[in-house]
C-alpha cells in the first residue's frame, strides 16, 4: 500500500481562504439585495418593471408582425395597473400599442424616431422613478423601442433568474481577484507565522542518541502547535531518563561481573594444565573483556571533550608490547611498521588504546590462527591492524559494528569491541574504514584528526 504523499499546509489554506472568500462575498451582496428587498428599498426606486414584462411577452406572429403573447407576469401587470399603456415599436416601422398615452407624454409620441432612451416626468429635476420611460431593447421580436409607463414591480422570479449572471460577471471576477491575493499572500503569512516550527525542526535535527538533554524551543511556535512542541518535549526527557536508567544498569552490572569473573579466572588457573582447562581459560577471557568493554562504553559516554596531543607510535607499540605474548601463543608472527618515530593526533590516550587493543584482540581471535599480524602507524594520523585470515566481505563490512553481531552463525563474533573502536572513533572526529589485507585477510584503518 502507497503512502499518500502529506498535504501541503500552504496550499490547502490558499484553496479554503479563497472558497471562504468567494462564499462570504456572495453571502453578503445577496444579504444587501435581501434587506433592500425586505425594506422596500428595491421596488421603490426600480423603473423597469413594466418593461420587463413587456419585453418578455413580445414576439412575433408567423407573418412577423409583432404580437404580444399573454404572459403570467403581463396579466399580473394588468390587474396590477388597471390604467396600463405601452406603446411597443420596431424598426421597420410596425407598431402595438394598448391603453391612453398621458396628455403629458402625448408630445413624444411623435418624436419616438428621434429618442434612444428617455426618462420622462412632470416634476422638475430627476425623478425616482419617472412617471414614463422609453427605451429600445432586445427580446424575442428583435431590438424593439417600448415606451410605457413605470407602475410594475420588481420580479422576484427575475431577480433570480439573474442570479447566475450576476455571480459570473460580479461575484466571480472580485473573488478570482481575492483569491489571487491569497495566493501570494498567504505563503508570506504561514512561514512567518511558522517560523517557530522552523527552528523546533532544526533543533530536532540535531537529537541524537549520544546528545541527551535536548529540548525543543517554544519561542515563536504557534499556540495551537505547542501542545505537540510540548509532548515531544516530554518524550524526548522520558527518553532521557530511560537511557540512564540503562546505562546505569549495565555499568552496575558490568562492576558486579568483575568479582565473578576475576574468581572464576583464579579457580580455573589452580586446575591441571589440560586441553579442556585451556579452552575455559579462553572463555573466561572472554568473558573479562566483554566485562571491560561494557565498562569502557559507559565512561565514554562521560568522557571530556577536551582532548590531548597524543603519540600514537608510543600508544601502538604499548599495545605490542602487552599482546604480542598472547598472538604468539595463539599462532601468529606479530610486526610493528612505524611510519616515524612520532606520529601526532589529538586525542584521549586511554581510549584510543583500548580502540587499537580491541582491533589487535579481534586479529587475534579471527585472524586464522596462522600467519602474520601487522600493527603499522603512518601520516598524517592512521593507525592500521592487519591480519592475513579470511577477511572481512564488502557486503559484511558497515554491519560488524554492531553489536555482538556474527559473520557465521557458529562464529564467536565481535562481540562489543568493533562497536567500541567505532564509538572510540566518532567521539574522536575520526572514522574507522576496514579494507582488504595484503596479500590476503582483513585491515582495520583508524584515521584521527591531525595536531
């Protein structure tokens, strides 16, 4: 099953703006033009009534002369304005008319060739509405000339049906216009309004499982997203405390193996020399150094981050010095290369050390019991432990730093030490690359951080 890709924030306010927009736009006209309807404001002062209904009866016969067809709205004119009178015209002459023109209007009647459109009234000024009105207009007959007088209403039913019109050529144009604001506006209003997140974000990428105590900042966030600020805030300090807690476990009881195992060794050193006395005595080894090792990764994890100059030629050759009686009973040749007599990095002379032991232990133990084991130091900063067994694969060589993980499901493993070195490693700047051996087995490279 396909993730759905995650909304875009920006988008989904820009789409929900704009339908608020156009929906409170014609919320409000159609509220204007309902008060003015309710208040009598809108057939006060509309002047087309008669018109209107007038144009929509027009037509023409099969012989095209003009007609007037009998129309709801036209019988509903009549019974409204008993004294009704229209005249209705066309170009060509042809003419309808019904009812007595007004001695006041009689004049224009004459002059209806030379008039377009015309308000006419008695009183002086402009008049709301005027007592007649001429004007050509389009129907159903063509452009036709009506002149009439101005007593009918306002349609509600026509009002309506103007709707649609009057949404795509007034509403629709001013909320296109609205939303194209909230295009460009709303981009700029969401990152400033989320910048807080921003930085919650970039200090959410630095949480790391060898940085604790890392806590999210509520400056600028939102108050609808600092309730989630806040949770992860609490997560992470939950977090926290468990990982101590863990620690704290296998320090504790990393220090109570050491009696055991110190015990263990004295009682299996009193027992004859004897080939199963030999291989208890190895797994008791064992077993000393994964206690040691777990010891060495809690105190790195309070190791200063203040390092030192350190000789790593001087540290090499002290680890030579302590397991070249254990390779040799183990089978191999041991050789130590330095480039120098000094070789500088900056560093913690004890950690690093136990980093090059723990590569000489592994050589040790996975080297094939046979052949040479070289110890080389060269510039700027490089340490390597090579041994002449059956390697490391390429596919294998990222997943060996993991603990206690096995190449073969028989093998021993590495047990903590390779996890360590890398540890060792990154709390130093450096990195450790594993690469092939010359002319066969496996070379561990440890790359520090020069003076």
């Amino acid at each position: 099953m396909s993730l759905r890709r995650p909304r875009s924030l920006k988008w989904s306010l820009v789409l929900r703006i704009a339908l608020l927009q156009c929906a409170m736009l014609t919320l409000i006209i159609v509220g204007i033009l309902g008060a003015m309807l309710a208040t009598g404001v809108i057939p006060h002062d509309y002047e087309d009534g008669t018109m209107d209904v007038l144009a929509d009866a027009v037509a023409r016969d099969t012989g095209g002369k003009l007609v007037l067809n009998e129309t709801p709205d036209l019988k509903k004119l009549r019974s409204g304005v008993p004294d009704l009178w229209f005249i209705i015209r066309d170009k060509q002459g042809q003419r309808l008319q019904e009812g007595a023109v007004p001695a006041i209007f009689q004049p224009f009647v004459g002059l209806l060739d030379n008039i377009s459109d015309a308000r006419i009234d008695h009183a002086i000024g402009e008049a709301a509405p005027p007592e007649g009105k001429i004007r050509w207009t389009d129907t159903a007959a063509g452009n036709v000339q009506i002149f009439s007088d101005t007593k009918g209403g306002l349609s509600l039913l026509r009002l309506l049906g103007q709707a649609p019109q009057f949404f795509l050529q007034g509403i629709l144009p001013l909320a296109g216009l609205m939303a194209l604001a909230t295009l460009f506006a709303t981009p700029w209003v969401v990152r400033g309004a989320l910048s807080g997140l921003g930085h919650a974000a970039a200090e959410a990428e630095r949480i790391d499982i060898d940085q604790r105590g890392v806590q999210l900042p509520l400056k600028d966030v939102p108050k609808e997203v600092t309730p989630l600020v806040n949770a992860v805030n609490a997560a992470l300090a939950r977090l926290d405390k468990g990982y101590e807690r863990h620690k704290r476990f296998l320090t504790d009881a990393a220090h109570e193996l050491r009696t055991p195992v110190a015990i263990l060794n004295t009682r299996l050193a009193s027992l004859p020399a004897t080939p199963e006395r030999a291989r208890l005595l190895q797994d008791a080894a064992r077993l000393s150094t994964l206690t040691d090792q777990l010891l060495d990764l809690q105190r790195l994890d309070r190791q200063s981050s203040s390092f030192e100059t350190v000789d790593l030629v001087a540290i090499a050759r002290g680890v030579i010095v302590d397991l070249a009686p254990m390779a040799f009973s183990a089978g191999y040749e041991m050789a130590f290369e330095p480039e120098q007599e000094t070789v500088k990095a900056i560093g913690d002379r004890t950690s690093i050390e136990r980093a090059v032991t723990n590569l000489v232990q592994n050589a040790i133990e996975h080297g094939g019991r046979t052949g040479k084991i070289t110890l080389r130091v060269a510039r700027p900063a490089t340490i390597e432990v090579r041994d002449e067994g059956d390697g490391v694969p390429p596919a294998e060589r990222e997943r060996i730093f993991e603990p206690f993980y096995r190449l073969r499901p028989l093998d021993h493993g590495a047990g903590l030490g390779l996890n360590l070195v890398q540890e060792i490693m990154h709390l130093h700047g450096g990195r450790i690359e594993i690469l092939d051996g010359n002319p066969t087995g496996a070379c561990f490279c440890l790359i520090f951080r020069t003076v």
